[in-house]
C-alpha cells in the first residue's frame, strides 16, 4: 500500500524535541519532522541488526546475553541504536509517549 502524500511530515512535538541531542536537531534543521526522525532511527537499526547477527553467527554473543535486560539497554544506550539520537537511550521511560504503555 502506497503512502499518502504527507506521511510522516507531522512536526516532532516540542516536548520530544528536547530530547534530541543538539547536533541533531542542528543536523535536521526545521522543522524536524516524524519521517525525519523514522530515517534516521531506521539507519542506526539496520546498522546494529547487521552488527548484531555476525556477533551472534561468530559466536561473540549467546542466546543468554540476548535476554538480559542490561543487553537491550546497553544496546539502546552505548551501543549505536538510539544514542546518536536521543538523550533518553538507555533509560526506563519515566515520562508518557504516544505509543506504547504508559510508564509505572
């Protein structure tokens, strides 16, 4: 299914805005709009995924390591994911967002 014109150029909330690092919001210019920030979230994944599966397929990393929690969230925080984006990469969501479940 084709996308509208206009898909994803909804401005980023200033509220979400201040958790861009500034390089990036810089980077972007203005306004900064939601397909921007799915490009660049986009990138980074395909960039980590590719990382991530030789890691595993060279044996470096297990199943085990996988599962645990400080994985995922050194994945999001020193590993490239979402560092070079946001300032929240690595922490528990302590605010609401307009996905997902709200935070407890």
């Amino acid at each position: 299914m084709p996308l509208e014109p206009g898909y994803g150029g909804t401005p980023v909330p200033d509220a979400e805005l201040g958790w861009l690092h500034r390089d990036v919001r810089e980077l972007l210019g203005d306004p900064v709009t939601l397909l921007d920030i799915y490009d660049y979230e986009q990138a980074f994944q395909r960039d980590v995924a590719g990382l991530q599966f030789d890691a595993v397929l060279c044996g470096d990393l297990q199943v085990d390591d996988l599962l645990r929690d400080t994985y995922v969230r050194d994945l999001h925080r020193s590993g490239p994911l979402y560092d070079r984006l946001w300032q929240w990469a690595g922490k528990y969501r302590r605010h609401e967002a307009k996905v997902g479940v709200a935070p407890r």
